[in-house]
C-alpha cells in the first residue's frame, strides 16, 4: 500500500460541550454509535484502522468489497462503521464482531451486516488533504461519494443549528449519541480534540449491587449498577466509575458496612459462575476487548441507591459508563425501575441515511 497517508493513523476527535455551538463557521453532523474507522485504498488492498491504530480488517468482510466499488481507487476516508436495524443502530451486535474464529466474524457478517458511513476525506489520489480546511474537504468527500451506495454511505451535514438541535432530539431513539460540530476552517488534526460534540445527558437512581476493586488495589474502580424490571427482577444496567483517588478510597469506607452477608441472598450470586456469564450481560462476563482484564466483582446487600448520570440506553443498559452524583439515603431500592427512564421513540434510520448534505 502506498498511499499520500498510509495507516496507522489516529483519528481527529471531539471534546465534549453541553450547548450547541452557533456561527457561520460550524459544519454540523449527527453523532454517529459505532467504531470510529479510518478506511485505507489502493486499488484491490483495503485497510480498515480502528480508533486505537489497530486494524478491523478481518473482523468486517462484508464491507471490502462495497469499499472497493464506492470509494475513489486510491484514497484515505474517516468514518464509522456501524450495524443499523430496525430498532437503531445496534452497538452490542457490533462488539459480537470482535471475535477470534473467523468462521463466528463471517456468520455474524452474513447475519447483522455492517455499514460504513464517510465523514471525513484524509487523502485523494496524490493528494494529502490533511491540511486543508474542512469544508473544502467535505466538498471532495462529496464528489467522491456522489454515486455511492448501502452499504457505503455519507454522512449528513448542516450548517443550520435548528437543523442540528432536531437531530439532537429527534433521532435519539435511532441510537445516535449526539451532533458533532466541524469548524469550516479546521485542518484535518490527528489525535487532537479539535471538534466539538453535544451529547445527551440525564440521570437517574440506581441499585448499587456491588463493585470492582481499582487496579490499584486500595480503592474502588466502578460500582455496579442495577434496575428492577416490571416483574422484580434486578438487571444489570452499567457501571459508574473515572473516580478520583481520594473518591476511590472514601468509596471503600461507604460500602464496606453493606459487605457483610451480601452474597446470601444477593440477586446476582449465580452470575459467580462462567456459565452463566458467557451471556455477556453478567457482572463477571470477560472482557471482548482485553481477554485478561479482571472482571471479578465484590457484591454488597441491597440496600443502597446512587443518583448517576447517563447518556442513552442500548437496549436494557447504559451505552456509555454512567458518572456517580451522589448517594440516595431517601430512596429504597426497589424503587429504582426502568419506568424512571425516559423513553424516546426510535426514529426510522432512512431518514437520516437518506438525507442530503446542506
């Protein structure tokens, strides 16, 4: 491969801002749930770089050949791979790809096959187009993928805010984590958070059930999170962890009077067991991402609730690790059910696949 940027690259990224920016000099997009990809051509070789520098390659086939026909013979795009069905887009059906046997990747590839959606153009034939501002980059992204077509796509861009706030609202439910917003004027920066990203953010009180120790061993890395379903079942909804050290260590002394005797009657105490965490749904289940990582969990009794901010659900859980506020003496447990959530209906995908860049 020998391209004006060859892999690896890392990606341009996003800082996070809670009002949406306005002027003449922003470039708005929806928010893509997926894997960030940087998409290398030449010719017949494609390369698919994840965010991390690692390639995706064997873990998506379906998409190489779609890659081949829809973009330039030589180029070097940004974009998402991503799985959309009729409920929205499906992260956790994405995270099923990254799997050793080959022979499980071209199953789950014929069965929930992927899609890649362009935003971002690096390189062009000859040319690196890292340093030219971005509208001038998008405007070639567009000519590139004028004729393209699903499974390849390109993203919808706006330069109105109103457009951008009704993409904020309404497609939520389609499982988009917010609106992006690209400055005109903005060189293509690997690896810097030079964009600026809206994300949906609301909270709610959850069962604590237990936690993981920090690396460090003297502090609490995550708590665990859990809702009640209509018929009394407790389900494990997320994490809240990123606490800071003297956190860590004041976590450890709140919790510590609710250990004792908590595994007796605990709700989750068969999920110790490797059977029944193989669903991937339990607190021990390993870690699609790193084989080693130590998942183990100390349970506590079910007497304590967090208030904790979220972004969206993926189905039943917390697509991202909710962040703690503060602990709820006032509330008991088995008050903490899904009815508190808001619900947004999903919103068809093709509307916003279909869409035509401003």
């Amino acid at each position: 491969m020998d391209l004006p940027v060859n892999p690896p690259v890392s990606p341009m990224l996003a800082k996070l801002t809670r009002e949406l920016p306005e002027g003449e000099q922003f470039v708005y997009e929806p928010k893509w749930d997926g894997f960030r990809c940087i998409v290398f051509r030449d010719g017949d070789e494609v390369e698919l770089g994840s965010r991390n520098e690692r390639m995706l390659t064997r873990y998506f086939p379906e998409l190489l050949d779609p890659l081949r026909r829809h973009l330039p013979e030589r180029c070097v795009v940004d974009g998402e791979i991503v799985i959309a069905t009729k409920g929205g887009l499906d992260f956790d059906a994405l995270q099923q790809r990254i799997h050793p046997a080959a022979s499980r990747v071209n199953k789950l590839a014929k069965e929930t096959p992927a899609s890649f959606v362009a935003f971002d153009l690096l390189a062009e034939g000859d040319d690196d187009l890292r340093d030219l501002p971005f509208a001038e980059r998008r405007a070639r992204l567009e000519r590139a993928l004028e004729h393209a077509a699903p499974p390849v796509r390109l993203t919808p861009a706006t330069k109105s805010p109103a457009v951008a706030r009704e993409w904020f609202e309404r497609f939520e439910g389609a499982g988009f984590d917010g609106v992006v917003a690209k400055a005109v004027t903005l060189p293509y920066r690997p690896n810097e958070r030079v964009m600026l990203k809206v994300k949906h953010e609301r909270t709610c009180d959850c069962v604590v059930a237990g936690f993981r120790w920090h690396k460090d061993g003297e502090g609490v890395g995550s708590l665990l999170l859990g809702l009640y379903d209509d018929a009394g079942v407790l389900h494990h909804v997320g994490v809240a962890s990123s606490f800071a050290a003297p956190m860590r260590k004041k976590l450890v002394k709140e919790l510590e009077p609710f250990r004792d005797g908590a595994l007796d009657d605990h709700p989750w105490r068969g999920w110790a067991d490797a059977a029944a965490a193989e669903g991937g749904r339990m607190p021990g289940a390993l870690s699609r991402w790193n084989a080693k990582k130590d998942l183990s969990w100390e349970p506590v009794r079910i007497e304590l609730v967090a208030e904790v901010a979220y972004e969206h659900l993926q189905g039943d859980r917390f697509r991202h690790t909710a962040r703690f506020q503060r602990w709820r003496h006032d509330r008991e447990p088995s008050s903490c059910t899904y009815s508190q959530l808001e619900a947004v209906i999903p919103a068809e995908l093709h509307e916003i696949f279909g869409s035509r860049a401003s």
